[in-house]
C-alpha cells in the first residue's frame, strides 16, 4: 500500500473498523474495531496519492467518478468514520500545503458582488427541479426542520420549524414582512396565511421564482405574497419584520457589515428580524473544499465571533440567540435516505455522477453536523430592546396560538372545497 496514503488513515483512524482495500489489491485495517464495519476500495494508485495529500477534496471527487469504491457499510458510515476520529487526530502536516492557501483565499472565494451572487445561487439553485422535490417535504423547505422529538416526521419538523420562526417573528394582521433567499415560497406563504401579513420573498434564483409565484398564485392568499428576483442590497422601503432562513451562508465574510447594515436599513424602528443560518460552533473555518468547488461556490459558514461584531456595527439589538445542535443532521439524514430510495430516478434526471456527488454532500454534512461542530443559529434582531416580550414564554404561547391557525386554514380548505362539491352537484 502506497506509504503517505497508509500513513494518512493510520494516524487519523483510531476507532471505528475501516477496511481499505488498495490499487494492488492489499487490504488493511484501521480503527480499534469498534463499531459497524466499514469496508471501501481504490481503484488506481494516482487517486491513493491524491487522497493521501488533500484529502478533503480527493475522497469526494473519487467517490464521484467511481473510483473510490463503498463496498460494505455505505457511505455515510465511511464519512462517520473519518469525520469522528478528524475531531482528535489531525491530518498529516503535508496536507496543509492545501489547507494553508485555502485559508489565505477564503476572502477571494467569497467575494460576492451582485452579478457574482446570482451566478452562484443559479449554480445550485437553478438546476432541474424536479431533484428537489425527490429528497425535501411537501412544502420544499430546503433548511434546517426543527424536530419536537426524535420520531417526528419530515413535514411535520419542516412545519414546526416554520411555526417557530413565525412565534418569534410576532407578526400581527397586515404587517409587511421581508424574506430575505425566499427559496421556493413555502415559509412566505405559510406567513401570509397564518398571520395574514403582506409578505415579499425575494431570491436570486430564476427556477425558485417561477416555482415561488405559481404556487402563490395557487395558494390561500395570493394578494399578500409577492415575490422578487432581487439581492438585498437592492431592495427598498421598510418592514415590520423580516426574516433569512439558510441564506445568509451565500452573503460572504466580505459583506456581513453590508448585510446587517441593508438589515437595519430595512427594519422598522418597532420591528423584529430573524436570521437563521448555519454556523461553526468552534469558531472560523474555510469552505471545505468539495462543497465549495461542487456545491456552494461563493458560501460560507460563519462562527457567531465573525458575525456579532457586523450586528454591533449596524445599530441592532440582539433579543435572542437559539443554537440547533443536531436538528441539521436529522434532516440530512431524512433528505439523504429519501434521495436514495429515488435514485433511479435521480440518475435519469442527472446521471450517475451527478447522484454519487449529491450524496457525497448530503452524507458529508450529515456527519459535519453530527462530528464537526456545525450547527444553526437562530438570531433574532431588533432597533429596540422593547420590541420583544423581556421573557420567552411567549414563543410557546404563539407556536401554539398558530398551531389554532394552521388547524383552522385546513378546516376552512375542506369546508370550501365540501361547499364547492356541493354547488357542482346542485348545478348537474
């Protein structure tokens, strides 16, 4: 076995059973045997040297083209394995001839000006639909879910999610509500019809927007949700709230201070704003670098010390920080095993290659968020320490008050949709 490469995993794996078969065929065992065992193949000797000196880029790309093989395990049980013993065991020094510049270019990586902006969000974003819809929950929520208990379902945790934004938000009948990276509307219409404000969703993805408009066009409340193709930095007026639900990873370190600023601009001086984003509990990172070649070009995980200093700056007050731990893994797992239950279908869409990326992503963030220490922050911001209740008691109060609304919009759907069967019989 190619020596650096042997070296790599040996110092790196101390628990766990990982079976490495090389390009020769030698097979090697590394880990103290714990656990479910794991087993993978190489297929060549140049991907063993790649892997050997970054490894947090060639595992991904060979596990893409094939040539880094699962054979027993799967993949996140892999991933699992390297990713837990990652948190005590460092790389070998050779790696950080890799690591090193990365760090030094991360504020080049992240410059998102407008126009670079919208090439990154049609990136990701702009890619067939129909992807999507085999892996997220009805509402297409494409964000961390919140889940009450561990046998919560998808939708059900997607919906509470939105429940809990909405009780901190303390959105009243007619407010005028900003969704900052609106996604597919699934949260801006929820807002609309539970609370009856008059919500605008923007977003800089052109398939988000036409998904967005026809389902509010469809939805219970089309004259209250609008939605734009529009960066923050050129939106206008003010609003009673505003809320960024998993799009604030795509601003860049760059433009923080922009963004609060564009925020407090944007916030009524009574108003409440909520961010929600993933972070880095353990403090400042770079991308990592097959997320940020294959998946999020331009993105960014913020530590809240890189944050707060851009809150302070624009004037607003911070009423409230939540932290989910490990919600975010729940949902990757949920999103990951629905991909694969779809993944003939998934592969007629995109192509092998494409689905071997797609889940090298889904199960790579799964243990990041279960081993690495990312996690979500919830920030709630405001001009005035008043503008929210002085204690918490109030966002249970609110779930529950909008859990009566969601029940009483499904018992309204299905009393309109009885009388509308009634007036077709009576008409034949």
């Amino acid at each position: 076995m190619f020596g650096p490469f042997r070296y790599a995993f040996e110092i790196v794996i101390r628990k766990g059973d990982l079976a490495i078969t090389d390009s020769r065929g030698e097979v090697r065992r590394f880990g103290d045997g714990t656990g479910e065992r794991c087993a993978v193949r190489v297929t060549d000797r140049w991907t063993e040297i790649k892997i050997a000196v970054d490894p947090w880029l060639a595992i991904g790309e060979a596990y893409m083209d094939g040539r880094l093989v699962v054979e027993e395990g799967g993949l996140y049980r892999f991933i699992a394995i390297l990713l837990s013993n990652a948190e005590e065991a460092p790389l070998p020094r050779w790696t950080w001839a890799f690591e090193i510049p990365r760090w030094l270019i991360r504020r080049v990586d992240q410059f998102n000006p407008i126009a670079r902006a919208r090439r990154n969000a049609a990136a990701h974003y702009d890619i067939e639909p129909e992807i999507y819809r085999l892996f997220l929950d009805a509402d297409q929520q494409y964000s961390c879910a919140y889940f009450p208990t561990p046998e919560t379902d998808l939708d059900t945790a997607q919906l509470v999610k939105k429940r809990h934004l909405a009780a901190k938000l303390l959105i009243r009948s007619r407010d005028k509500v900003l969704d900052i990276g609106c996604g597919w509307g699934g949260l801006g219409i929820y807002l609309a019809r539970v609370s009856g404000a008059d919500v605008t969703g923007i977003t800089l993805s052109r398939e988000q927007l036409k998904i967005a408009r026809d389902r509010a066009l469809k939805g219970p409340q089309p004259d209250r949700v609008t939605f734009r193709l529009e960066d923050y930095r050129e939106t206008k007026g003010q609003f009673d709230q505003i809320v960024s639900v998993g799009m604030f990873e795509h601003v860049g370190v760059h433009h923080y201070r922009t963004f609060f600023r564009r925020l407090s601009d944007l916030l009524k001086n009574d108003g409440v704003a909520m961010l929600h984003t993933i972070g880095r509990a353990p403090g400042p990172a770079p991308t990592n670098a097959f997320i940020k070649r294959y998946i999020f070009p331009g993105g960014s995980l913020p530590a809240l010390s890189e944050i707060m200093p851009h809150i302070e700056a624009s004037g607003l007050v911070v009423c409230d920080i939540e932290v989910l731990r490990l919600h975010y893994a729940e949902t990757l797992r949920h999103w990951r095993r629905r991909f694969c239950d779809h993944w003939d279908e998934a592969v007629r869409l995109k192509g092998e290659r494409f689905c071997r990326m797609w889940e090298f992503y889904l199960a790579g963030s799964e243990a990041s968020f279960q081993y690495q220490g990312l996690v979500v922050f919830q920030i709630q911001l405001a001009h005035r320490q008043d503008a929210v209740p002085m204690t918490r008691d109030y966002i249970g109060d609110e779930e529950r008050r909008l859990a009566q609304c969601e029940r009483f919009g499904r018992e309204k759907k299905e009393s309109d949709a009885s009388a509308d069967r009634k007036k077709a019989a009576r008409r034949r």
